[in-house]
C-alpha cells in the first residue's frame, strides 16, 4: 500500500483534508476561471487588500486580471433566495504576491463561501469549521475572532476624520493603547469614548472573559452573536484554542460582523482568515449576505512537524558487469518491502539516503 504522507507535501495533505470536511457539511465544489475582467478587482481593490494584479490584454482588447483572489469570482454570480444559501468550497490557484517572499505566485488557495440568506447558524458552522481545519493543519494552533460590528461602533464614537480612524485602527491591530490614546488626545475626543477604545484594545483572551469586559458598551445584537459563537464552540468541544481579540480588523468598509483569524505554531502570519462581508456583496449591487474564510496553503510548506525523509530508502550502486536481471530482482525484492530504491553507477551530489549497497 502506498504511504501517501511520504509522498504528499504538507498543502497537498490539507488539500485532501480539507475538501473532505467542507464537504461532509454539504459544500459543493466551485471552479473559477483563470483569469476575470480587471474592473471586477479594480473597482473592489480595498477588499483584496493586494499590492497589484497582473494584467494582460485579450484579444478582443479588453484588460483582463489573472485570478488574485476566489471570493470575487463566487460573488458575482451569487443569488438571492428567501431561507436558501449558496454553500461552495473551492481549491484553486490564484496569482498574487506572496506574503513570505513579496514577489507573484501562482498560489494554490482554498476555502469556503456560504452566500445568500446567510444566518446566525452559518456564521456559527463557518466558525466551526475555521476551527476543525486549523485541527487538520496542526495540533498547536489558535483561532482569535473579532467582531466588526463592536469596533465600528468604538471607532465611529470617537468622531474622528478618516485618516485618524486609519491610524486608531492600526493602533488596535497592534494592542498599541498608548498610541491609540494619543490620537484621541490630539483631536480632542471626550474620555468617554477614548476609554472604550482602550478597553476594546485590552479586551482579549478566553471568550468568557472578554465578553464580561465589554457587556456595558457591546450591543445586544453583537453580545447575542459573540455568546451564541461561543455556546456553540464550547458545546462541540472546540473551544480550548479559540480567544476573542478585537485587534483582528479589517476594510471595515466591506466586512461586518464575526471576523477571525488562524494562527499556527511556527509561522508568524495568518493560516486561515474570514469572516462576515455582507458590505462587500451590497457594493457589488447584491442583496446576499456572505460568510466564509480562506486558508493559504502556500504557507504550510514552511511547517516541519515532521523529521525530514531521506531522498530515497536505499542507494544501490552497479557497475557495468553486473548482471540486469540480477539488479532488477534486487530492485524488485527491496521494493516489495515498501522501500524507496535508486540505481546509479556512482553516489550522486546532494542526495540523501538510509542505507548504500553495491550490487
């Protein structure tokens, strides 16, 4: 039998993993194309929060974008129907920058999108599955998740112009209370709502605590919300990895509601990000509400969980006196035992490997 974790790296594991459990919740399959008209990306560039896309001109002259990004290419074609959502899962290979070496990549991505009439138990079984595919990736792992809704409503009771808002929300993804506090003193914002910022700012760690933090300035749509994320999380055994954070922030212009991050042991960035963005599908002139996350599984070649494999199992080294059939049996012999075998007539340069014998 083949040993399939010799073989497959560790984003063609995930891809395999994955795919299994979006779809044993009913997710279909979506393939996009390769390439999407460049105004589709142009006029939505905030969302991708991208530096460039690769274009060309087809033959008909219009510009058109290599593939920067799924969520887009689900989204235009989404549809609206009462009590019904679009549930698809896709992986595919998308052409951006990457995060690790800041150069373009043909990517490989993969995810879920749940859009439509999208409900408080979508956003819940999204979570949750943010949550069992950060368990397929890695053992040590953590799920922070933020709800934009409570940051727009700190943010917009400071009553500052949007440059400053970009500032404090920089200051909040980075914890930093003292220069969040600062921009507040310098525009003359009243100690009330500054100090909500601070406390938004230090309100992080275990979801019971956080949400005692902020019961007094949290809405009672968004405290329903965040409780009922965590009943659910805590009733499925999942929740000994999950914080809530409110540094997780984003475009607040597309994205409302539950918002989350993936981290795991080992790489400094994101695994997985998503969230609620129903703004983004009304921008796009969509009456759809819009859940999901994706997972770079460029990233998870940079894991080494594992000690690495040799090259091969066994270096068999021939001369030209021996015997073919004599060599093709022992070739035969040591792979019937489930070991890797290479014939060379002398030790190649730069390889590695378990044991050396001579024919």
């Amino acid at each position: 039998m083949t040993d399939y974790d010799k073989i497959l790296k560790n984003k063609e594991k995930a891809t395999y993993d994955l795919r299994a459990l979006f779809r044993s919740y009913g997710y279909t399959e979506f393939k996009a194309g390769k390439f999407e008209d460049y105004e589709l990306y142009s006029e939505n560039k905030d969302f991708l929060q991208n530096e460039g896309i690769l274009t060309f001109t087809d033959s008909n002259g219009r510009l058109m974008a290599l593939k920067p990004d799924v969520t887009l290419s689900v989204a235009k074609d989404a549809e609206w129907h009462p009590g019904v959502t679009q549930k698809i899962y896709y992986d595919d290979e998308v052409y951006r920058m990457s995060s690790y070496s800041h150069d373009f990549r043909e990517i490989m991505q993969t995810g879920i999108e749940c859009m439509g009439d999208v409900d408080l138990y979508d956003e819940c079984e999204v979570v949750v599955m943010a949550v069992r595919s950060l368990q397929l990736i890695s053992r040590d792992f953590v799920l922070d998740i933020s709800h934009m809704g409570v940051v727009r409503e700190v943010v917009d009771g400071l009553g500052l112009p949007q440059p400053e808002v970009k500032r404090v929300l920089h200051c909040l993804g980075q914890k930093n209370a003292h220069g969040a506090l600062s921009i507040c003193d310098e525009a003359g914002v009243p100690a009330d709502a500054s100090s909500k910022l601070v406390r938004l700012i230090g309100a992080y760690g275990s979801m019971d605590k956080v949400l005692t933090a902020v019961k007094d300035f949290v809405s009672e749509e968004a405290a329903a919300q965040l409780s009922c994320v965590r009943d659910v999380l805590k009733a499925e055994g999942l929740d000994q990895n999950v914080r809530f954070d409110f540094s997780v922030v984003n475009e607040m212009g597309y994205y409302n509601g539950i918002q989350f991050q993936g981290f795991v042991k080992k790489l400094s960035k994101p695994v997985i990000a998503g969230g609620r963005y129903d703004n983004l599908m009304k921008s796009m002139g969509k009456k759809c509400g819009a859940v999901g996350f994706s997972v770079s599984l460029d990233a998870l070649d940079r894991l080494d969980d594992a000690p690495k494999n040799n090259d091969v199992d066994v270096l068999l080294i021939y001369d030209e006196e021996t015997d073919i059939r004599v060599l093709t049996k022992k070739i035969d012999e040591l792979r019937a035992n489930g070991r890797t075998v290479l014939a060379q007539r002398a030790v190649p340069p730069h390889i590695t490997y378990g044991e050396l014998i001579h024919a």
